[in-house]
C-alpha cells in the first residue's frame, strides 16, 4: 500500500495539485525522500494548479 501511496502522491505533486510537504505526509515518507523520487522521475511535469481551470464535482 505503501507503495500506492507514494506513486499517487509522487503525480499530484508533479501536477502540482499538492506541495512537497504534503504530498510526503500523504505518502507516509519524509518530505527528502519524496524529493529523491521526484529527482529520479524527472521532476515536475505541467503547470501549476493556479493555471489551471477548475472543475466542480460532486459526489452522490
């Protein structure tokens, strides 16, 4: 699970949906080891969530 955890927190961070710190407490991990798989993964990889345009969901 663990694993998971890391890969989904891995991309919103990429995405930049979610800052480093955030996305190493989501994972489980220390905000430094998030920051290595980042590195290995070749960084971020789109533009900011600011730039992006919302879309309201809901749930049922």
């Amino acid at each position: 699970m663990q694993q998971h955890a890391l890969r989904t927190a891995l991309t919103l961070y990429q995405r930049s949906t979610i800052d480093v710190e955030t996305a190493a407490r989501t994972a489980g991990v220390d905000p430094a080891r998030l920051q290595r798989a980042v590195d290995r993964v070749g960084g971020r990889t789109s533009t900011p969530t600011a730039d992006v345009e919302r879309v309201p969901v809901g749930a049922d």
